[in-house]
C-alpha cells in the first residue's frame, strides 16, 4: 500500500532531458519504481537554466508523466545539479571532547569547525561530506560516535555551487508547484547507484558523461575525495557530427545514438550509414569508420581532460579499482575501449542497480543519476527518522499524496494516456 511516508521523487534535470522517478520504500528497505517520466528539454545548457519557460515546461511534463503512471500526487523532489560552477575542496576541523566520550554534540562542533573556510559570496554550500574522524592519535574512523578521547578532527569534503544557478533552479521547480527537499551533486548520486563498497574502498573514479557535462567523483577508502566537472558532453559530439556531415542537428543526434563508435578501428568501412542533407539536398552515403574518425578526436579529448584533472586532484594513483563510466554518452561503442588506452586502467560501463520494478527499462546509463537520487532520498529520509522526527511530524511535508485506486487501475490509466 502507498502512502505519502513511503514515497520518494527524485527529479534529474539535465541538459537535454528531465527525468522524474517515484520510488516506494518497502519493509525490507529497499526502493520499488511506481512512476517514471521522461521528457526532452532545450531550457538547459550543460547544467545551467538557460530558459526558465522552456525548463518549467519539461518538468512539468516529466512530474505529470510520471504522476499518472504512480497514480499520486508528487509535492517535493530531490534534484540533482552538475554544472561548470561547481566546485569542492577539502577541509579538517578540530574540538576537544568534552566529557572524554564524543557525543552527537561533538560530532555537530567538529565538523562546523572543518566547515568554516571562507567560501565566496556567490557560492552556495551544497554539501558536507564527512570522510573520515581521528581521535587523538588514532586515524581512520567512520564512527567515532561513543568512543573514549580528547582530541577529535573531522576530515569533510565540502561542496559550493554558484548561488544564482541554485536558485534559478530550485524557482523552475517552485513554479511547478513542488518543494525542492535538497539539491544533490550529480556524481555524488550516480555513485550510489553505481558503485560498489569494493570499488570506494580500493580506490575508483567514477565518470558520468552527459550531454552538457562530464562529472568526475574519486573515492579511496570509502569515501568521497574529489570531485570537478568538464564542460565537455555529448552535445559537443552531436554538434561535431553535424559540422562535419552537414546535416541537422537533429538529424546529427539521431545518428550519434544509432551508428557512432568511439574508437574508429572497431568500425568497419564497408559499412554504410544514409547522412540527411540539410534542405532539399538528396541524402548521402557514408561510411561508420568515416563518421568514427569525426567522433573519436573529440572522446580523445575529452577523456583527455577528465586524465588531467585526474592527475592534478593527485588520486591518479590510488584509484586500483580503475574507472567507472556512467551516464548517456558513456553508452558509445568503444568508449570503453578507448578509455583503457588513454588511462591504462581497467575501465567498466556501468548500469544503475538496487532498485525493483520496470528493470528492463531503467537498466540503463542514462538513469544512474536519477536512481542514484532515490538512494539518497532514503538515506537522507532514514537519518531524518533516526534524528526522532515523529510520523506526524513528518507527513506535513509529504513528498507525494496517494488517492485510492489499484495498481492495475494506474497501470490502465498511464496506457491508455501513452499509446
């Protein structure tokens, strides 16, 4: 049975689509996709609202979408945010524990300690992400809750977003009629779709390449390092294709999803594509290596900078689990490929995982980011539970109201609205 305590909406607002997601938690904790909505976007460009109208719109129709497969009303959405304004640092703090035990009081003091670093005026602080605490002279722990010393440091890395995209993006969505529950790192979400305890421990950098942007996250020993973002995504490709054959963008895009390979020695050059003209012009032949060798100097770069800001973090070496590559442009033929000879690392496609319901439609790249935000959503909303927040308390601000009905009931509705 729904109801609005075990509703989650996660809302993935990106470059070229919105996707909007509910998910029902159930007694065993884990998440149950109910509603899903997708829809296409021109209001955003690599991260950032462009055209408030044209964004209003597409969330709009994704909210709505995926409402009437769910059969609910969504109220609030956690959304996810990757833009060239983003960036991080790390930070330490240090207190003195008072009665010789840390307490929550502690834990509160030490990492307002490590987050007091002067951040610009334009910047907002999007997270505190705790990594690892040290008490006294012993390093290397996650919980320090109730153990004895008198000396505790909190190792945080500390997120900033410009104010201005922020709030531009959280008004879109207020126009909507929803209530923004918390704006979440794209990476930081992708992670916990797609990465494994294994991976965060030995050391991984995790790659989420969209159409605006590609997201970089580095954690070793099961936390978060160091994250940044490339201004380089699959629109750069589209526009490449576009240039080069002069066809259509849309044209471009449509044969960037059905015949573009990465690596051009995988293509074969007796295999044909038929390229639209722009205007009037007859359509013309082309071979798949041609258009792979238009594609694969701009993957080389853009793996290119993401090697570099690999390198410059300083974690190039510590990352044994070597890369994970998420996201829609990830999903390339020989992506894969080319980024093991540009890092010399192992390399995986990754597909999101810990979810139920509609697998064969979200086992996909391009939902890492909005399944990942789910994930947060419980995480977050179990912490907001264990903090003592009673059920009352908490159904005021209700992330979703469930009318009466079946779930055959919804099922019929969404179809017959869709085919």
């Amino acid at each position: 049975m729904l109801t609005a305590n075990n509703m989650i909406v996660a809302l993935d607002i990106g470059t070229s689509k919105v996707v909007c997601l509910v998910g029902e938690l159930r007694v065993d904790g884990s998440i149950e996709i109910v509603g899903v909505g997708n829809h296409p976007t021109t209001g955003m460009k690599r991260g950032v609202v462009v055209n408030i109208e044209s964004t209003v719109s597409a969330i709009r129709r994704a909210v709505e979408e995926a409402e009437l497969m769910a059969g609910c009303k969504v109220h609030s959405v956690t959304v996810g945010m990757a833009a060239g304004h983003i960036s991080s640092l790390n930070s330490n703090g240090i207190v003195a524990v008072r009665d010789r035990e840390v307490t929550e009081q502690d834990l509160e003091r030490v990492i307002e300690a490590a987050r007091a670093v002067a951040v610009p005026a334009d910047q907002k602080l999007l997270h505190i992400l705790p990594q690892e605490y040290m008490i006294d002279n012993q390093d290397g722990i996650k919980e320090p809750l109730g153990m004895s010393g008198v000396r505790l440091e909190a190792k945080v890395h500390l997120v900033t977003g410009a104010s201005n995209a922020v709030h531009n993006l959280e008004k879109c969505i207020r126009r909507c009629e929803l209530e923004v529950d918390g704006v979440v790192l794209e990476q930081l979400a992708s992670g916990y779709a797609v990465l494994t305890e294994d991976e965060k421990d030995l050391g991984v950098c995790l790659v989420d390449i969209g159409a605006g942007t590609a997201d970089i996250a580095v954690f070793t020993r099961g936390a978060i390092r160091h994250t940044a973002v490339i201004p380089i995504g699959g629109d750069q490709i589209t526009g490449d294709i576009a240039m080069a054959l002069r066809t259509p963008t849309q044209h471009a895009e449509q044969i960037k999803i059905k015949y573009a390979c990465a690596l051009s020695q995988l293509s074969r050059a007796d295999e044909m594509i038929r390229v639209p003209s722009v205007g009037d012009r007859p359509a013309r032949n082309l071979s798949r290596q041609a258009l792979a060798e238009v594609i694969e100097p701009r993957y080389e770069e853009m793996l290119g900078l993401i090697q570099a800001e690999l390198r410059r973090s300083g974690y190039e070496e510590l990352v044994a689990a070597g890369l994970v590559l998420t996201g829609g442009c990830a999903r390339m033929e020989g992506a894969v490929e080319l980024a093991e000879e540009i890092f010399h690392m192992p390399v995986r496609l990754a597909v999101p995982d810990g979810v139920r319901g509609m697998e064969t439609l979200l086992h996909n790249p391009i939902y890492a980011t909005s399944i990942g935000l789910l994930h947060y959503a419980r995480q977050a909303q179990s912490n907001l539970n264990e903090s003592g927040l009673t059920v009352p308390e908490a159904a005021r601000h209700p992330k979703a109201t469930v009318p009466v009905g079946n779930v055959l009931g919804r099922m019929k509705s969404w179809l017959q609205s869709n085919f």
